[in-house]
C-alpha cells in the first residue's frame, strides 16, 4: 500500500511505517538519523542523535525490571511515543520500538530545528542560540512542546500532533554505536548514534562524533 504524503504544517515527506518501528531498537536507532520529528503547529527538526535501550537485558532501560504503571506504553505497539519525566523537571521523547511486549524503545537526544524557530524560542526563552534549541532530549522535548500529553500518542498515524517522516534525506552510512550519556548502568554498551560533525548533537556527543 503506497502510503500518503503529509500535508497541513507537517514536514513534507512519508510517514514513518509501523513496520518501521516494529524491529529492535538497535536496528532502527541509526536510521533514525536523518528522518525528521515533525509537529502539526509547524515545528519541525531533523533528527541528529539516538539512543537504543533494549528491555529486559538493558540495566539502564526503564523496562529492565518488568512493566510498571510509569512504563507500559513501553510494552504496547511500536511506533507510539512514550514520554518520560526525569530529574523533577524535564520531559524526554522516546519511539516505542519492536513487538509489543518486549519494552525497547529509542531516545530522541538532539534535533537540528528546520522549521517553527520562533515557537521553539519562545518556548526555551533561556536558550542563546539556536544551536542549543534541540541539543539534548529534554530541550528538544521544551523546544517542540513535548510533555506528558503526548506519552502513548501514535507517531505513525500523525493524528495526535506528532510524526516522524522521511523527506528523502538518507541516514549516514557505516556509523558504530558509542556508549550513551548521562546514565550510571550500562554505560559499556554501544547504542548511542549521532551525525559525524553535526552542530546540534548534545555536548558530549558532539566531541566523540
């Protein structure tokens, strides 16, 4: 089935397929990269670096210890956005990954803004540049108008304000995975990716690229 082309103030391209979604985590991290986190008030913004965590065998992932009231969009359909609240104060974006049931899940960390700038700044006043509109998961979530509404929308039918579609620009090729940031557990597994030079991935990440 050919599927349709996004209209109204979406990103121009093709949705993300449930298909897609429906692999593990590791394997649709890296070609995350490139596809675009697109909003139906405008905003936009490519996606610049990614991290897998992977359920039951991931001590870092908030699914390692089974299904709790907190994480059970984790366990549904993949292609939903689960949406998590971390440190009292900042909300993060996840791409719910996999058969239903196993937990997996992808980190949004950093975006590149193409479109809606003047919303994302209005809503992180604090930022100085625009580089630092997107560049972690829990500025992209402030920068885009992510929050707990969003926990459980479906990404793929784009009818909950949120999608994420590809307009053609292909992810980058031949990436190895790098230990993701800002966890305590499972710090030596590889399942972080970013854009090679990229401007807008967070800090750390952006001196190992």
């Amino acid at each position: 089935m050919v599927r349709k082309e996004m209209t109204s103030k979406l990103w121009p391209g093709t949705p993300l397929s449930r298909a897609f979604f429906n692999r593990a985590a590791t394997t649709i991290a890296p070609r995350l990269l490139n596809k675009v986190l697109a909003a139906s008030d405008g905003r936009a913004g490519r996606i610049v670096e990614v991290e897998a965590y992977i359920g039951a065998v991931d001590p870092a992932s908030h699914t390692y210890r089974g299904q709790t009231p907190r994480n059970t969009i984790m366990f549904g359909p993949p292609g939903h956005m689960y949406v998590y609240f971390t440190y009292g104060m900042h909300w993060c974006a996840n791409c719910v990954s996999g058969p239903a049931g196993h937990g997996c899940g992808v980190l949004i960390r950093a975006l590149e803004p193409l479109q809606g700038l003047e919303q994302m700044r209005a809503a992180r006043p604090t930022a100085r540049h625009d580089r630092d509109l997107c560049r972690g998961p829990a500025r992209l979530a402030q920068a885009m108008g992510i929050s707990g509404t969003q926990n459980g929308i479906d990404l793929v039918s784009g009818d909950e304000g949120f999608t994420i579609v590809d307009d053609g620009m292909a992810p980058p090729k031949g990436l190895a995975g790098g230990p993701r940031i800002g966890i305590s557990v499972g710090k030596d597994l590889p399942f972080r990716w970013s854009i090679p030079g990229n401007r807008y991935v967070s800090g750390t990440a952006a001196q190992r690229s």
